[in-house]
C-alpha cells in the first residue's frame, strides 16, 4: 500500500528522521494562516499525490510572495497532475503541503527496500540523488551503491562508515547519517515497509540532513497489523476497478491486453495468462475470486471485468475445489440480469459441481459460450475477441 508524502512524514517525524514543518492545506484552508507559522520569504507547494515525478510536472512550485503562494495552492488543488509515473490520466490533488523553501548544498538518494533475493533489508545510496535519479540508474549505475543489513546482526557502524564514505559526507553528517539511517531501519521493521524512499536526503545551508520528500509503501499482506497505516488508503489515488476489487475483497489486477480473465486461485490465474498468450493472445487483467466466494461477489466480480471497455473477451476459468461451480454459474447469471453484456464469454467449469453449472448457462444468453479445455477456451475467447 501506498501513503502521501505528508503521512510519510509524519511517521518519519515519530521514528526521529528529521523533516521541515509543514502544513497541509486542503480546499477552504486559509493559506496565509499558515505561512505564518512557517517563517520564511519563499515557500514550497507540493501536491499530494500517489506518484513521483512532481518536480518535473509542475507538481511542486516555488513561491516567492503570499500572493503566489495563494495562486500556486488555487492552480493545485482540485486539478489532476500527471507525472512520467501517473499515466495520461494523471491522479487528483486534494491536498497540497506547505513548507518553507529551503536552500539546499546537497542533494542525495536514500532508500530502504526488502531485497528478496538477499532475504534481507537492502540500504540503496547515492550522491547523485534529486529528480535525475532515474537517469541516473541507467547510465551510471556504479553512483549507486548498496549495503545489506543481515537480520540478526542489525546494522553495523562499519556499514554507515561504508555509505557516509560513498556518499562523500564530513565528520558531523556522517554522525547524523548514523541517527537517520537507526530510525529508517527501526521505522522499515516496525511498520511493515517494503520500500522506504528519501529523495532528495538534502544538506542545507546549516550543514544538517533533512528529508525533503517521502515515500513509503507498506507490505499489503501486513496490513492486518498495521491498522493505523491501513487506515491511511486513499481510493482516489489507486486504479478504480482495482480499488474497488479491493474492497470487495477479490485479488485482481490490470493488464494491457483485450481478454478478461476470471479464474479461481493465484496458480490458476498464472496458467490461464500464461495459456492465452501461448495461444497469441494478451489478457486485459485478471480477476482471482478466490476459494470462500459468494454468488454476490461472483456476480460484482463478472460486471467489475466485463464494464472496462478494454475487454473484447472473457475467459471464465473455474476448477471447483473448494469452490462450487454452480455457485460461479448462479453468479454470472445474476449479473447478466443487471447488465447488458456486450462482449462474449467463454466458460470453462471443471471440478466440483461442474455438470450443476454448465447445465445452469446452457442456452441463457447468445453471448455465454462453453468450453471443454483450456487450450479451447483460451482459442475460442482470443478469436472472438477479434471480431
Ligand atoms: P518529486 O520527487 O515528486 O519530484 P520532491 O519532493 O522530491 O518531489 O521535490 C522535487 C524537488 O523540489 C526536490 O528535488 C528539491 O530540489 C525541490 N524541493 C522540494 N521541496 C523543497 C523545499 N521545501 N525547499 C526547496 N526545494 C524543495
Ligand atoms: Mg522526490
């Protein structure tokens, strides 16, 4: 799961990483109010937004005067940015956050992530951080450098020294590298982090390290300890139909291609794709309704694939184990009542009561088609798809 910057900041601010104050200001604020209490000339507007690449899109703006600051907060709010990271449709600002414009010396990368590989927590550096980061990466991967934190042995002075060196950081800073790297670290484990990001880490005019921006992305299968930071989703910034799976409890998940895919378990889905693009096809998503499904949700789940208008095709994919098949077929059934379907749908039912549902979608609707394998579900949804 994702959270804004200024969420990220304030649990960096709980753990002891130093950020700037900040205000968040949402539509009706009263913006001078709050340049007030952070005294300064110059400000800086950032729109919240569940994606980087504010800088380079007019996503965050200085502000040299009340009165363009007032300007810069009206132009945000409410307006949808789009970054190299949003898509064309770009997300809604709803908030922006407030913070006095600072002068920075430096500007680097820091970043926390789980390295699955190494089954450990990874500490990502760089000198070169700031907005080119990406650019970076691909052109001069040797200015990024890396230590891993072995689980039992935490991590050690010699690991800071490592990166403080790599880093190019004097005495002072590398003591303040030490303290902000303990909390980051103390912070990734307890809140469940899969990725913990500071771009740019700045040096300021005074010589102190301070995190200008934030990110934290939170491990979804953690958040059922986590309900502080559950509680923090924000469905605006999320893709619609994904959002609302989520909420519907269903694991689904958006692709390029024409053919919905509605199947039962992770390792059936995986086949499933795999099998349409065998057969020269590209799945449009894949909707997993899992093995404790009701027919209400079979049938929430058949309208969220067929209403994208990407869809040319479904392929319904059931092997009923746990699941009943006729129970898939009731659903199905139940959404063809509320909508009018205009694409065509290959059903596949195997396993556990599968007679029950293919008897159940025989001859109800000119579109439901009927397979015996996979291989022909998958040919038949990929031609039908084409026409
Ligand atoms: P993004 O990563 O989405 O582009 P950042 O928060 O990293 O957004 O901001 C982009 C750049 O804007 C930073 O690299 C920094 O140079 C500048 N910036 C951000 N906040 C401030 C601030 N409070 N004072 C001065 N410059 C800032
Ligand atoms: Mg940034």
């Amino acid at each position: 799961m994702n959270i804004h910057e200024y969420q990220a900041k304030a649990i960096f601010s709980r753990f002891g990483v130093p950020v700037l104050d900040s205000h968040l200001v949402r539509p009706g604020d009263d913006v001078e109010q709050f340049c007030e209490s952070l005294e300064s000339h110059a400000w800086v507007v950032k729109a919240q937004v569940h994606a980087g690449g504010r800088g380079k899109a007019g996503g965050v703006a200085r502000a040299d005067s009340r009165q363009g600051l007032v300007s810069a907060v009206s132009g945000m709010l409410g307006a949808r940015l789009v970054t190299r990271q949003t898509g064309e449709e770009g997300l809604p600002v709803q908030a922006v956050l407030l913070e006095a414009a600072v002068q920075i010396r430096r500007e680097l990368y820091l970043a926390l992530l789980v390295d699955r590989e190494a089954g450990q927590v990874a500490i990502i550096a760089s000198a070169a951080g700031g907005m080119d980061i990406e650019q970076v990466a691909q052109q001069a991967p040797d200015k990024i450098i890396a230590q891993h934190v072995h689980p039992a042995a935490g991590l050690q002075p010699s690991q800071v020294r490592t990166l403080a060196y790599a880093l190019d950081l004097q005495k002072n800073q590398l003591r303040q590298l030490q303290a902000v790297l303990s909390a980051l670290f103390e912070l990734f484990v307890s809140c469940d982090c899969s990725l913990v990001e500071i771009n740019p880490l700045i040096i300021d005019e005074d010589d102190r390290l301070v995190a200008m921006d934030a990110k934290i992305n939170i491990d979804d299968n953690a958040l059922y300890r986590q309900a502080d930071i559950a509680n923090l989703r924000d469905a605006t910034q999320g893709n619609r139909d994904e959002e609302r799976a989520c909420e519907l409890g269903l694991n689904y998940v958006q692709l390029d291609g024409r053919i919905g895919c509605i199947v039962n378990g992770a390792g059936l889905a995986m086949a499933t794709m795999d099998l349409v693009k065998h057969q020269g096809g590209e799945p449009a998503n894949f909707l997993d309704v899992g093995g404790a499904i009701t027919q209400e949700k079979v049938a929430e789940a058949f309208k969220l694939v067929v209403h994208d208008s990407r869809v040319k095709a479904v392929l319904v994919n059931i092997f009923g184990g746990i699941v009943r098949c006729d129970l898939i077929a009731r659903g199905i059934l139940d959404a063809l009542q509320s909508i009018s379907l205009k694409v065509p749908v290959i059903v596949l039912l195997q396993g556990t009561r599968a007679a029950e549902g293919r008897k159940l979608l025989e001859n109800r609707h000119a579109g439901l088609h009927q397979a015996n394998t996979l291989t022909e579900a998958a040919q038949r949804a990929i031609r039908l798809a084409r026409t």
